[in-house]
C-alpha cells in the first residue's frame, strides 16, 4: 500500500485551502484537491506534508503546525492508495507553483467541487457537523440560537407534518430570513436538495431502505438516520457522507424505545465508515464526551432548545 498525505490548511475563518490541477493533468484534469504527495523513505506524515507543502505551495516547514485528523484516511484498493488527512492553520500566504488555480473554500461548500475520490471521502471528516439543530414543528421556539452559530452548526428541517409545497414554502422563508444561520439539511425532499442555499438531504432508516446506491449527486451532503449495525451497513453501501446514531438516552419522544448507551454507540460509531452524530437525550455541552467515543458531534431537538441551554446533560448512562 503506497501511503500519501493531504494537507487540509485552514484560515482564521475556517476556510481550507484547494488547490485545482492544470487542464493537461493526465490522471485528473481540473479536478480540486487537498494538496500532498507520497510519503518518502523515513518520512512521518507531518515531515512529508511540510515538505510538500514547500514544493507545491512555497510555504516553509515552519509554516504551519501540522496535526493528523482523527479517522482522516481514505483508501483506493485498485491503485493501492491510503491517503492520510493531516489539517494546520495559516500562517503564510501560499503560492501555486504546481495548480493552475488556489481557492479558500468553505468545508460544506467544498463537496459542491469536482474533487477526486478520495478527497472527498477525506472532506467528510473535515466538514461534517459537529453540532446538527433538528429544527422540529414540535418544539416552535426551538428556531432560536443556541450554542456555537457557525459553519459546523447546522440545521435540519424536519416537518413530516408538512405538505409538499407547504414544506417548500417553508424551506424559502428559513433560508430567507436567516441566511447566515449555517448549511441546511432538508428532511427525506430529494427533489429539495439541489435548491439554492441547501447542503443536502437527511433520510429516515425506512426511506433509506428505497435506494440501492447514492442517491443524490456528490455536490450535495447525505446522511443517514441509523439505529442498529445493518443499518450502518446499508448507509455504507448508498455512500451517506455521515450518518445519526440513535437513541443514545431515553427520550420523551420516544419513551418505549430502549436506547443504545454510550458503549455501544462508541462501538457502533468505530464500525461505520463515515461520520456518526449521536442523537437521542443529546445536549451540545456532550460534544467532548462523543468525541471522546469515536463520534464526530451532537444532533437534537429538545436538547438544543432555548430552554436547555442552561441544563446539564443527562447521567451518562
């Protein structure tokens, strides 16, 4: 197995670094990338990164601070590939000397780009939500800030109750009145997911079920809701870019539903092969806590209430 390293170099907003190879590229013409190379004989990931980065972007090794992103690995078994994820912040203007052009993107708007395989697999660990507001009809002054509002908090309109064109309606009036509010995930509406201002689509286990492969374009996020190892397995399968991990705790939405409990949601989280958020009793203060477990963030309703802002999380039972 041949071992490359990508560079995901961030700014003082959260932007990455792409850099797009040239139009007369034989493998990938035009395509965006995390820039990197192959690890040379002795080489650690951090000493091979910097050196690459010296090589296609002129910075020096002690430009940046070079850490490895936790399950930031992609692999291609047809070409014998592993390609680890290695994430530093700014402290340099880069220069192209290999792209034909550098762009600083944001980490969700990055999967909108013609990106390799491979670097897109890696975006999911970057870019995935670590905190999801389920904006719910059940909970109405649920749509007020709680918590971090940033790029990484994102909202996912749930309204089963909602006609097609009611829910259609709806969608414009949240985007419209809080358009800096971070990405938006519409609720099992694929015919929703490519509007102007949506991230992507959240499918139900049981919608899920319905497609045997992806079924929304790489320019749009897919994530999966799950409760059990098969289905982990089947969002596998349809490419999901992260998944929901249900119900960690008991919920009053669902009281006669036995929850999963921290251990297992830590083995069902190492299991999976894309992001896991853990929902079910879940307040943004657990972040640290799912992390800690192989998780990658928070998802709730009632958790991230105005309400709950001020509670302690639940015993970790």
């Amino acid at each position: 197995m041949i071992r490359v390293v990508a560079g995901a170099l961030q700014d003082e907003r959260g932007r990455v670094l792409l850099g797009q190879r040239c139009a007369d590229d034989l493998r990938h013409p035009n395509q965006w990338e995390f820039p990197g190379g192959k690890l040379e004989a002795g080489e650690s990931p951090q000493m091979a990164i910097a050196r690459e980065f010296s090589e296609e972007l002129d910075l020096s090794s002690r430009a940046a601070d070079w850490h490895t992103v936790r399950r930031g690995m992609a692999i291609d078994p047809v070409r014998g590939l592993q390609l680890q994820l290695l994430t530093a912040r700014f402290r340099a203007l880069p220069h192209k000397r290999v792209h034909q052009a550098l762009s600083w993107v944001w980490p969700d708007a990055a999967a909108a780009l013609t990106l390799g395989h491979l670097d897109r697999q890696l975006l999911r660990w970057l870019a995935a939500p670590r905190w999801l507001r389920i904006v719910d009809s059940n909970c109405p002054g649920q749509l007020r800030t709680v918590g971090p509002f940033s790029r990484q908090c994102w909202r996912l309109l749930r309204w089963p109750e909602l006609e097609s064109g009611s829910y259609a309606d709806a969608l414009e009036r949240e985007l419209s009145t809080r358009p800096t509010a971070g990405p938006v995930m519409v609720h099992n509406r694929l015919d929703l997911c490519t509007r102007p201002g949506v991230a992507g689509v959240h499918l139900s286990a049981r919608v899920a079920q319905q497609y045997r492969e992806r079924p929304v374009s790489w320019g749009s996020w897919l994530s999966v809701a799950c409760h059990d190892n098969a289905e982990i397995a089947h969002a596998t399968q349809i490419e999901a870019d992260f998944i929901l991990l249900s119900p960690v705790r008991r919920t009053p939405s669902h009281p006669d539903r036995l929850p999963l409990g921290w251990p297992a949601f830590g083995r069902l989280a190492q299991l999976a092969h894309c992001p896991t958020l853990a929902l079910g009793g879940i307040f943004p203060v657990d972040l640290e806590y799912v992390r800690r477990m192989g998780g990658q963030g928070v998802a709730g309703i009632r958790g991230f209430s105005p309400a709950a802002r001020s509670r302690l999380p639940l015993s970790r039972r």
